[in-house]
C-alpha cells in the first residue's frame, strides 16, 4: 500500500515538472511569434519573398501552439486522474474477521501486515505489532485519584529493586516496561532493574535485548541485572530468583508486560518506610490486548474465591467511611504483583517454592502474612498499567496447576477449613489424589511464625468468605435411568434446567444442602452472593432461579432425597425425574413421583 502511494507522487510530481517545461517553450514561442508580426509590419516594403516565408513561418507556430495546447490538457487531466486515484480510498480485504484482534482494531492494515499482526497475536496473546511501533516513552493518562497528585513524599526514602518476570515476551514490550521505570522513579530511589527469564526461545530476547540493555547503562551504568534460567520453572520460582538477587532496601515484583504511572513508587516507598511489615500492591489499569490503551481501574481489594482464584472486591466500610479515595485500603490478598520490605519478605517466608508453574501462589502469601504478623494493603496513589493477554504463555489451561497449587495452600494454612476448596473444585473432601508436593518445611515456617489459626483471618480479614457448611453431597446428578445424561443448568441467561451430555464442567455441579435447597451450576464463596436453587413452579418443566427470589417469590425450593432414592419435593411431593419428550430425547421434568432414583458424585460423612 505504501510502494503504491509513493508511485503515485513520483508520476503526479513528474507530470508537473513535464507541463511547467512546456509552458516555458510556449512562453518562448509566443514571444517569437510577436517578434515576427512586428517585424513584418515594420518592414512592409521588404522584398515579397521574405514576406512569404515570414507567413509560412507564422503557420507552422501557430500548428505548434495548438499541439503543445492539446498536450498541456492531457497532462492536466492525468494529473487530476492520479488525484483522484490518490483521494479513493482503497478497499483491503479483512483476513481475520473473527479474530479478537480485530475486533476494533487494523482496518488500514495492508493483507501483509494484517497477516504480520495475526501471528504476532498467536505468540504473545497481545498486540506486538503495534507495541512494536508505538514510541518506548509513550505517555498513559494519569488515572489516579485526583488528590494523589497533590501528594508530596520525603526525599530519603528507602531504595527499591524492580524485579521484571518474562516468558517469551515481546521485545518492545520489555524495553517499554524499563523505559517506563527508568522514567518514572525518582534515580537516587531506583537502585535496579532485574530482569528474570523463565527460559524463553524467542531470539529477539537475546542479543538484541543485550544491545538495548548496553545502550541503557551508557545512561545508568549498570542498573539493569540479567537472570536466565536454564529450564522453565514457573512464575513463583522466577520471582523467588529476583529475589535472592536483589540488594534494594524494597523489593517490587512485576511482570514485565507493564508500565508505571507517574509517581509509582514514591507512595510505597513511603507506606514501607511507616510499617516494614506492610505487603503492598498498586492499582492495575488495564491496557487492552487489541489496541494497548488503558482502561482506568478503581481502587478494589484483592480477593479470592474457595477455589483460590483471584477477583477484586470492594474494600471493608471503613474505607469507604474516610471518603478519600487516595487512602490505602486493606486487603485479603494480591493480584500478583507485590511490593515489600526486602528482608521482610525473607523473614515471612517469602514465596513457597513447592507452588508450580502459575496460580494460587499469591493468595497463600496474602494469607500467610495476615495470619503471621504482617498486613496487606492496596496503595490507590501507585497505578500500574497491566497487560491484560489473551492467551497465556505458560499452559493453554491452567486450571489443573491451579486446582493442585489451591490445595498445596489448604493442606498448610486453611485448618478445618480445607474442605472447601476441594468442594470447589468438586473433588472428594478426602483422598483427592492429586500430589501436592512435601509441604513438612511450609507447616515447620508456620510454627516458627507462630502464625495465628485460619479461623481468625475469616473473622478478622475476610469474613465475606463464607464457608460452605450444611452439604450433604455435591457434584454431577445423575439418574439411574439415563446414566450418560447428567442435570445441567441449561442455556444462559434463562432458568430452566436441563439434561445433557455429562461432561462434569461447573455448570453441571450441584449442590444438595441438608436443609433441602439443591443448587445447579457452581456454588458461590461469598455472603454477598446468592446461588441458584431447583424449584417445582407446578409445570412440568422444573425452574432454577436465585435462591433469593425464590425465597420471596414463595417458590417450592425445598427437597427430600438420599442417595440412590427418589428427589421430592417437600410440599408439593411431585418428583424430579427424567422422561422422553416429544422430539424423542429425555428431558428433566417435574410429575408424579413414578420411584426414578438419582446419584450425586460425592457425599459427605458426618463425623
């Protein structure tokens, strides 16, 4: 697209040059011609014969005025022509139409760079080719609350290691998270820069990258620290590496897929400089993955669900009680990126190195400091901008790291209160099966900290998390009649339950609590939230609404069954059961009790 347009300026600059030569000639034939016809005029006595020539000649100038006329109108309708052409908007066929990428993103781009663009998609799960083209220093808004700006910190505050954690990144996108923070902290704060490589393949981070770092310590000899792993070992292991490598008085543990705010590091440094005991995270903005612009996110605490994966939640009251929204806000937990007293953090525990790959592994720290003598806290005035991919570059799913990190965590930390987790993930609340790895020196650190029981943290830190008591079985639903079909919350949004296919997925778990409610489709973890309950609404086809609503809709939510018996209804004693429809496929219905009976996946023995 572009050799084309530069074609076109080249013929539209020599068509000018072609028509303004011309019109000197003409200029030069003009003033020849009145030359002449003075000249005869003058000169009427002349000879007749010279008088004969000078007419011939006059003809033959005139024939040539009207043919450089005719020329000069030819070159100036070309000349609109490329104009035109110029002006037309060239119509590229989309390559991708499903592709997230380009959802609202690349309609100027050529095929060739949208095929560039693509596959630097699949690779990163975001947008290398426009990073690759957006300038390093590039400025983000300044999304803090608008009373941090006002702010203003001591000079002699402690010194800070940025620790960056890649796999296979994006070389502009590491080189733009230094730029950033070579930017944007304070020199006599930023004591260095570690970047930690969990074994990445991609040429680009090698001696190109070395190059960039070369040119940086022309500026700031020696800043930046390189630490490569001969094998991949996982997000906690890298951080564990930073760590053991860093000499700042702070330690900031990033991922390299980030840029700092303005601002970023003076109000933790401060927080820290308070309280060495204090975990720090700062406010994420998001940068979209198509399109790299940022997404402002409001203060939240960090939190998680039983299953331990993260979520933001808002802040306890007493935070929303100071109504200053630069005010630290405590929290149950981080997000991931972490910021602490260097030797603290040692002296905590630091990471647990028996986590593997990715997940879980940031909620144990949040616990873990909570119960043994530290506090975590969010820092609304430090805002970091956040990548947000589209596909990690770890595991397509890392769901089975994360479920076998999740109860690493609860063997160690949750107490009574580990059950909950393996009901989360709907495994057997005894003999999971799944190794979780030697886990005697994390309960020995428990014991030297003499860390507080996990009971305590739910009273104290988390009491939104609600345990999940009064189960009498949970897990996939099935009847006797039909063993392959399982009960299934059905299409979404809409509130009737079906049978399909078993495939043991979240929308296929139930829960049956001894007090009579069954709930479909997953289980929630929070008091705020309520889950989705069966009920008999007197047609043949059972309902699954909020167990809310049903409740105050005066629903008939109340059921009786044991395992391997019938599910009744308590007060309208029709029955749950399965019956071929009029398609010839079975269908859920509620009717007359006809002794169907039904299994659930697991069952929970009272002691």
């Amino acid at each position: 697209m572009r050799a084309f347009s530069i074609k076109e300026l080249l013929l539209a600059f020599s068509m000018a040059a072609a028509v303004i030569y011309l019109s000197s000639i003409k200029s030069e034939v003009y003033s020849h011609s009145e030359r002449l016809q003075r000249f005869h005029l003058n000169n009427s006595t002349g000879s007749q014969g010279i008088a004969k020539s000078i007419s011939k000649m006059e003809t033959d100038i005139n024939r040539l005025l009207n043919l450089m006329n005719k020329i000069e109108q030819r070159e100036l309708v070309a000349q609109k022509n490329v104009v035109e052409v110029k002006m037309e908007k060239k119509v590229v066929r989309k390559l991708y139409p499903n592709s997230a990428l380009f959802r609202t993103w690349g309609d100027k781009l050529s095929e060739e760079e949208q095929k560039e663009a693509q596959e630097l998609f699949q690779r990163y799960g975001y947008n290398a080719f426009l990073s690759d083209r957006l300038p390093l220093n590039r400025e983000i808004p300044d999304t803090r609350p608008s009373s941090c700006a006002a702010k203003t910190y001591p000079d002699d505050l402690p010194t800070i290691s940025v620790v960056l954690i890649y796999l296979d990144e994006a070389l502009s996108i590491i080189k733009r998270a230094i730029r950033s923070i070579i930017d944007k902290t304070p020199a006599h704060l930023l004591k260095e820069i570690i970047l930690v490589d969990d074994h990445s393949t991609n040429e680009d981070l090698k001696e190109k990258l070395d190059d960039y770092i070369n040119s940086i310590h022309k500026e700031r000899p020696d800043l930046l620290k390189r630490v490569q792993h001969s094998k991949q070992l996982g997000l906690t292991q890298a951080r564990l590496s930073g760590w053991k490598v860093a000499v700042g008085d702070v330690l900031a543990i990033l991922d390299a897929h980030i840029e700092v705010h303005v601002q970023w590091a003076e109000p933790l440094l401060t927080r820290i400089k308070d309280d060495r005991t204090v975990i720090l995270t700062p406010v994420f903005d998001r940068v979209n993955y198509d399109d790299l612009t940022v997404t402002p996110y409001p203060p939240a605490a960090d939190a998680f669900d039983w299953a331990l994966w993260c979520m933001y939640e808002s802040f306890r009251p007493e935070w929303y009680a100071l109504k200053d929204e630069s005010q630290p806000g405590k929290s149950p937990s981080i997000m991931g990126i972490l910021v602490a007293d260097r030797k603290f953090f040692g002296e905590i525990g630091s990471l647990d190195g028996g986590m593997k790959i990715y997940g879980g592994e940031n909620v144990e720290l949040g616990i873990r400091v909570w119960l043994c003598g530290g506090s975590v806290e969010v820092i609304p005035c430090s805002k970091i901008a956040h990548i947000e991919r589209a596909s990690k570059p770890y595991l397509p799913d890392l769901s089975e790291m994360m479920k076998r990190n999740a109860l690493r965590v609860a063997e160690v930390w949750l107490d009574e209160y580990k059950y909950n987790v393996n009901i989360a993930w709907n495994l057997p609340t005894e003999n999971h099966g799944i190794d979780i790895g030697d886990v005697s020196e994390r309960k020995k650190l428990r014991e030297k900290l003499n860390c507080k029981p996990f009971k305590w943290y739910l009273d104290n830190v988390y009491p939104m998390l609600e345990p999940l008591t009064n189960l009498a079985g949970y897990g996939t639903l099935i009847n006797d009649k039909k063993p392959d079909l399982c009960i299934d919350q059905g299409p979404m949004p809409g509130n009737t339950p079906i049978l399909y296919g078993c495939h043991g997925y979240s929308p296929q778990h139930c829960y049956y609590r001894t007090s009579g409610e069954i709930y479909i489709g997953g289980i929630k973890s929070h008091k705020y939230n309520s889950n989705r309950c069966l009920v008999d609404l007197g047609t043949i086809n059972p309902g699954l609404y909020d167990c809310n609503v049903a409740q105050q809709k005066k629903f008939h939510m109340m059921w009786d069954f044991t395992q391997g018996t019938s599910i009744q209804n308590r007060e309208t004693k029709r029955c749950l059961e399965i019956a071929i429809g009029e398609d010839g496929y079975y269908k859920l219905v509620v009717q007359q009790c006809s002794n169907q009976s039904w299994k659930i996946q697991h069952l929970i023995k009272r002691h």
